[in-house]
C-alpha cells in the first residue's frame, strides 16, 4: 500500500512516498522529532484519507494489524 508523508518545513510543504504502514510512521515519527509541522500520513488507497499521527497510530495501524 502506498501512503505519502507530508509536513510543512522551513521552505513551505513538502511531502515523501512510503510503501508501508510502519514505514511511514516512522518517517512521520522522524520528522516530528526534527521539529517540523503539520504532519499527515495519507492513505493513497484510501482515496487520500489523511491522519494525523496519534490517529494513524490509533485507528489504521491498530485497526488494520
């Protein structure tokens, strides 16, 4: 499943692909700790769902094992 990893940084929003749940939580993780902001994990096979980390945590990584 593809999901895209997007946050706002010091030049304005940008955004990365991952191929996995855990993968992109942990790019998510990554990029919180380094300070950066409005971040969203978005669910490309959900037509684009977008969570914020405690939800992507909570309800798709738990939800979906």
């Amino acid at each position: 499943m593809p999901f895209e990893v997007q946050w706002t940084g010091p030049v304005g929003p940008e955004a990365t692909r991952r191929t996995s749940a855990v993968k992109a939580l942990r790019y998510a993780v990554q990029m919180f700790e380094r300070g950066f902001t409005d971040i969203v994990i978005v669910d490309l096979a959900e037509n684009g769902k977008a969570y914020s980390l405690a939800d992507f945590r909570q309800f798709y990584l738990y939800a979906k094992g």
